[in-house]
C-alpha cells in the first residue's frame, strides 16, 4: 500500500493536482478557520513543494472560474474566504448595519497594534493620548485582537496583537504586506520622534554630569 495519497516528491500528473485541490478545499472548508500548512503537508501526505503548486493551481481556478471564494494565504497558514465583491450580499444575509463598522477611535487603535505589536494598553494610551480600555475590549469582541502574551514588567501588563481576522477583513495576506503598502501611522511617528528626542537629552545630560 502507498504510504501517500499520491506522490511523496510533488506533483505531475495534471489530474493528480486536481485531486489534491479537492482535498484542500475540504480540509478548508470542514475546518472553517486558517490551517497551518504544516498540517496541511501532515494530512494531505505531500511535501512543501507539492502543497505550493495545489496552492497555485487551485487558487489560479477559483480565478478563472470566477467562484465566490478565495485561498487566503496568511504568512503560514491557508484559509477559505468570499471574494470582497460579493460583501454587501454577505452583509444582507447576516444582517450587518453600517453602524457597527469600527469608530475612528477604533480604526486608530487598530493601526497602532497593527504597526507597533506586541504593544500594551500603556504604550497604546501613551501614542492615542487617551485611555483605550474600552476600545480595546470592543476590538477583541470583533476578534480583530488578542493578548499575546504578557511584558516582563512590573504588573506584567497584556500585550496585545492582531488576528487573522484582522488580516482577511482588511485584506492582507500578511503583516509584513501590511507594512509595505501602508505608511506608518503619524501618530506613530510622531511618539517615535519624541521617544528618540528625549533619550538623546537623557544621553547629553548624563555625559555632562561625567565631566
């Protein structure tokens, strides 16, 4: 009996390929969230190789075929999501309102996250110049954060980052994606900017204190 579904060392028979796509498309779609393609070489018994050329062409036929999904590919994961022509129809059928789109206090917050994780509610606060408890709770009932671990600090404050829906409802393959297409926040810059001023007075100071 073969030890793989179809070949260990890749793919070249065309109608192979094919069968695979429909395997990963039901691992997708039986699974509902983002599967690490580690698991996906695991379960579908191929190699790294193999598993991108199914990626390609699978992708490459929802294309062509004009379907409703598409292969998010998200840094080291794959996930099944709807093509973002087809949202106000998904808006319809869940019963989305406009208003609960996020705030400008939210989108803010997020693209603070979004650039400087993992960051903590201070560090946020301290950027926003105001207190972001509430936001932060709203992001994370949007699942658009998470805490991601804890500072070694005294109090070991949460740290927060984004999620993979974060990623899919913006339209991001990746954080470093993100990052290339998008400036950094001017907020952003400007805490940066100020944070580099005043540790180069605290420098000055202490060499004119050794003289």
């Amino acid at each position: 009996m073969e030890d793989n579904l179809f070949k260990v060392m890749g793919i070249e028979d065309p109608l192979e390929i094919e069968g695979l796509t429909g395997v990963l498309e039901s691992i997708l779609f039986a699974a509902g969230d983002a599967v690490k393609r580690k698991d996906l070489i695991r379960i579908m018994r191929i190699d790294e190789k193999a598993l991108e050329e199914v990626v390609v062409t699978y992708t490459r036929e929802l294309q062509e075929r004009g379907r409703g999904l598409k292969l998010l590919l998200l840094e080291n994961r794959l996930q099944l999501g709807t093509k973002e022509e087809n949202t106000p129809y998904l808006k319809e059928l869940l019963g989305v309102n406009e208003r609960q789109s996020l705030s400008k206090g939210a989108l803010e917050c997020l693209s603070i996250i979004a650039f400087k994780q993992p960051v903590t509610r201070v560090d946020i606060d301290e950027i926003r110049g105001v207190n972001s408890d509430y936001v932060l709770q709203k992001l994370q009932e949007k699942a658009l954060i998470k805490a991601v671990g804890r500072k070694d600090a005294p109090g070991r404050p949460k740290l927060y980052g984004t999620t993979d829906d974060f990623l899919i409802q913006f339209g991001f393959t990746s954080l470093k994606e993100m990052r290339e297409e998008n400036a950094l926040p001017e907020k952003i810059m400007e805490r940066d900017k100020r944070k580099k001023e005043l540790e180069l007075e605290e420098i000055e100071l202490f060499e004119e204190d050794d003289v």
